[in-house]
C-alpha cells in the first residue's frame, strides 16, 4: 500500500502556525514512507475565499521547505462538487440518509432545548427531496464506533450520542463532513494527519466512510496547539500568521525546526537540531496528546540562534529585504543611494550577535546610511546631562587629529579624555554614542565609528554639540 496523507487548508486568511505545522508533520510522514503528500485546497466557502489566500498558502508552504514540486496538487474543492452530491444520493437511494424540514426552531420547540442535538423526527416521514429540506444521515442506534488513531489509541464513541447529522443542505449543496470524505476517498487517503480540533467530527466521518462501503484511513490527531494561558490560539486575538514571522525575520529554518517541538522532541536533551535530524527521527506514535504551547519567546530565542549560526555572507545576504525593502517588508529609512554595502559588511559580524529576528538590522545599522541619526529623545537626555558639553568638545578635538582612525586608537583615546574627567569608559561614551547614533545602545561604538569615518563621526559631535548651546 502506498501512503497517501493530504494538507487540506482553506483560503480564508493568512496562513496559520498550526497548519504548518500540521502541513510539515504530513509531508515528513509520506517522505519517510515513501508515499505521497497530497495539497487540497478547500475552497467551497465561496463568501470568504480569495485568489491572494491560496497563493498565500502556496508561497508560505514553500517557505517553510514544502515547495512546489513535492507534492501532489494542489487540487480544489470545488471542482469535486459533482461527486460530493453523487454520494449524497447514493447514501440516500441506500436509505442511509433522509430528508428533513424541521427547522432549528422546530427542533427547540420539540425538545425544548438549544443545545441538544436533533431528535429524529423526519426520520421515518420518507420526504422527498425539496426547496429547504436538508439531508441527513441516519445513525445506527445501536453500538460503537472505534476511532483507530496513531496519537490518541482508540477513542470509542456510542452511535446512540451521534445525532443523524446534517451532510447536504436544503439548497442540495454537500456540507464539510461529506465533503471532505469524499475528497480522501477519490485522492486515495490512507492517513488523516490532523488537528485534534477535528476529533469530534470523526466518527461521523468514518459512519459515512463505512456506510459509503470504503474502509476508513488511520487516523492521528495532533494536539491543539495554546497560548499562554493555555487558549486555542486565535486569529482574533494572537499573533498566529506565518507570513507575519517571516515579514519580522524568522528564519525558515528556525521556524520549522520550532513547530515541530509543538508536541514532539528528537531523541536526547536537545532541542535546535538539524532538519535531517528532525525527517529522520520525527514519528506521529512519539507526539504527545496534551496541548502545545507556541511560546512566542522561545521561539524569539530559538531564531537568534540560529541568526548567530549562519556563516556571515549568508547573515548579509538574509538581511537584505529589510535594508532594502521588498513587497511585503517596508522600505528602510534611507535612500536606496545611502546604502553602502561595504559598510554593512563591516558591521554585519557585530549586528549578527545582537539581533533576535532580521527585521532588527535596522535600528542597529541605520547611523550608518542616514545623513543625519534618528535621536531618541529619551536618550539624549538621559546621555546628555552636565558636563556634556565638556566631553564633546574634548572628544573633537582628540579625534580631529587621531591617527590610525580604528576601533583601537578611538577607545583609548575616549578612555582617556574620560578619565581627565574622572568618568569611566561607560560614562565617557554614553553622550558620543547618542550623539553619532541617537541611541543609547546598539552595536560596539568604536568598531561603529570606526566604519562611519572620521568626517562623519565629527560632523556629528559637533551637531550634537551646538544642540547643547
């Protein structure tokens, strides 16, 4: 038997962590089984759907290392809708389904409740098919129904809890449950590798897997992946986008070797692992059914590791989006003109060790490229208090003649002007920092000046100087 496993996500927005995660966890299981890893697209919600969600999906799936190419597809829903209503009849004609009228206020009424489910009234009407009557499945009242899932054992379900549950409309129309059966019948899906946000679904769907005469796919139901107050994560309320982390400066790497601890670890006490590592090592029997914390810190943490991993060149190359701006990152605060490449490549070692994400760059470097700093207010004054004015002007004067311009040469001449003051290092640098970059912090200063040149780094002292008048 060749393993099929199929991503089915829909184009209803940006492209959520947890599908990526559920999408890598698919794809490794058929590459390491030699199978298949089918892309479908469930693109029936026609009022919410768009072209720009589905390329989005596409795009961030090939981010994150599932590129076009590895797998089959993507097909689409909606181009399956002709079968999804041929099996709706066949359940019908096999009596395994009946049409019903009753309204859910109907329903209400009968059982005086919103919240129970429905009570089988239409059940044996024999309906015809009509305008407004839905079709619905009819359980067996009697025995169980055994969900064989890779993840979770075997969760049993009592037919005589399952409501005869809904599978087309009263416009004829298939809803989801048959659907999305249909789909893994027709592609030949042995494994449904998903959310445990659907485990509730599926003992209809495998009733209608059994009752459409199609032995059932393995099941695995991965853990639901929580904030940190241990809430599903929501598009309304968390930072869940994939594409937002990749616009911020996650790297593909890191994030992947990331969604992939969300309920599942390599073997030993490690955690940042090769991704080699990961394909060879990950299996669905190891993940652990309890939620799964996106820690959005370590997850910070995890991408400067990996930032500080890379060889320079390769750091150089990852930071140029954001130094010069791409469709979907804004552009720098300087002219493409002001960019010197040779300077950032100067710099690039000591940025690389200072940054979490790639968007970061930019406030680290941009002294470098703008004609004149961007001054943070509360720094200068924070920088700027009494006896200032003194340093500065001491600080010219030592550095309009200094010979050999370099990292060096300038700490000990700036330790020295500080000490004729009675001021260490730390505070004799404080008011030249803010004054060459409008920070208090950011990467070494004298390696910093050092690349900025003397000319610039003067006219800049001395800006900074006729403020303090």
């Amino acid at each position: 038997m060749t393993v099929r496993v199929r991503f089915a996500p829909s184009p209803t927005g940006m492209f959520h962590v947890g599908g990526a995660r559920s999408a890598l966890q698919n794809w490794i299981f058929a590459k390491q089984r030699g199978g298949v890893c089918v892309l479908r697209v469930e693109d029936t919600d026609a009022a919410r759907n768009r072209p720009e969600w589905t390329e989005g999906i596409l795009s961030a799936l090939d981010w994150i290392g599932i590129a076009r190419g590895s797998y089959e597809g993507p097909y689409f829903q909606s181009a399956y809708a002709g079968e999804h209503r041929a099996a709706a009849q066949r359940l019908h004609e096999g009596g395994r389904a009946y049409y019903c009228d009753c309204t859910r206020e109907d329903v209400q009424a009968r059982t005086g409740s919103q919240h129970r489910g429905y009570d089988g009234f239409c059940r044996d009407r024999g309906l015809p098919a009509g305008e407004g009557r839905a079709l619905r499945f009819r359980t067996p009242d009697e025995g169980e129904t055994v969900v064989v899932d890779l993840i979770r054992g075997e969760p049993t379900f009592e037919n005589k809890l399952i409501e005869d549950f809904v599978i087309a409309r009263g416009d004829g129309s298939p809803v989801f449950l048959l659907a999305n059966v249909v789909d893994d019948m027709t592609m030949g899906i042995t494994h449904v590798i998903r959310a445990e946000e659907h485990l509730p679904n599926t003992p209809k769907q495998q009733l209608l897997w059994d009752a459409l005469g199609v032995k059932p796919p393995i099941w695995a139901h991965v853990p639901v992946v929580v904030n940190e107050k241990r809430q599903k994560l929501s598009k309304r309320r968390d930072k869940v986008a994939l594409e937002a982390y990749r616009d911020e400066g996650y790297l593909a790497d890191a994030m992947r070797n990331y969604l992939m601890l969300l309920g599942w670890a390599p073997s030993g006490d490690r955690e940042i692992v090769p991704w080699s590592v990961i394909e060879d090592e990950f299996r669905l029997d190891e993940v652990n059914p309890s939620p799964a914390f996106f820690d959005e810190k370590k997850l910070r943490a995890f991408n400067g590791e990996y930032i500080r991993a890379l060889p320079v060149e390769d750091f150089v190359a990852a930071c140029q989006p954001w130094l010069t701006g791409t469709d979907t990152i804004a552009p720098p605060p300087w002219q493409p003109a002001e960019f010197d490449r040779a300077a950032f490549a100067a710099v690039a070692p000591l940025a690389q060790t200072r940054i979490a994400v790639l968007s970061e760059i930019v406030p680290n470097v941009d002294f470098l490229f703008l004609a004149d700093p961007l001054i943070d207010e509360a720094a200068w004054a924070k920088a700027m208090k009494e006896g200032a004015a003194d340093l500065l002007d001491a600080a010219i004067t030592a550095f309009e003649s200094l010979e050999p311009w370099d990292a060096g040469s300038l700490k000990a001449t700036l330790e020295a002007v500080g000490a004729e003051r009675g001021l260490k290092l730390g505070k004799a640098q404080a008011p030249v920092r803010v004054a060459v970059t409008g920070r208090t912090v950011g990467l070494p200063l004298f390696e910093s000046l050092e690349v900025l040149g003397r000319d610039r780094t003067l006219t800049r002292l001395r800006a900074a100087r006729v403020r303090l008048v």
